[in-house]
C-alpha cells in the first residue's frame, strides 16, 4: 500500500526544467526593472538556494541577457535588452505549449 502511494505521489512532483528556472529568473529581473536585484531577493523570489542562483545568474550574463553590477557590498543583477527579448519570446513560446498540452 504504502509503495502505491509513494508512486503516486512521485508521479504528482513536477520539477521545473532549466528552462522553466531560467524564465523565473529573469521573471525576477523584468520585475524589478532597472534598479535591479541582488542574488538573495533573486534566490527567495525565484525558489532557489543561494548557491543556485548564483550559478544560473552567472549563466545569464555569460549568455548576455543579464548585466551584473558591483554596488557598496552587494552584486546587482539587471537584466539587459536581449533578456527582455529574450523572455518575452520565452513567455509567448510557454503559452502556446500549454495551448497544445505540452510539457517541456
């Protein structure tokens, strides 16, 4: 009974994609505009530990959708044009997925 339940409950947990933590991410970003984020707001608003977004931030300026900034302490993550392109196209791709019923 209880490997019944276990199972079903395994096949209830969705992870989120890469992906899916990416778009959180710079979701993040896009709300806080200009002034930026710093990594822990990112962390908590985007579900994430530390250590994890700083790696996907990294990611994010390696790929140039998002500038970093040294302010007092505190490293400012802001997210640049081609992020906002970029997450733009990544929202209207996610709304024809669910549209079909897919699962990326």
């Amino acid at each position: 009974m209880f490997n019944v339940l276990a199972q079903k409950t395994n096949q209830l947990k969705q992870y989120r994609s890469e992906m899916g933590i990416i778009a959180d991410i710079l979701g993040v970003a896009m709300d806080c505009g200009a002034q930026g984020a710093i990594i822990s707001s990112i962390a908590r608003r985007a579900n994430l530990s530390h250590y994890a977004a700083v790696d996907k931030c990294q990611k994010l300026i390696d790929a140039g959708l998002v500038k970093s900034i040294k302010d007092n302490r505190n490293r400012i993550f802001i997210i640049t044009e081609k992020g906002i392109k970029f997450f733009q196209q990544f929202q209207e791709f996610q709304i024809f997925i669910q549209s079909v019923n897919l699962r990326y």
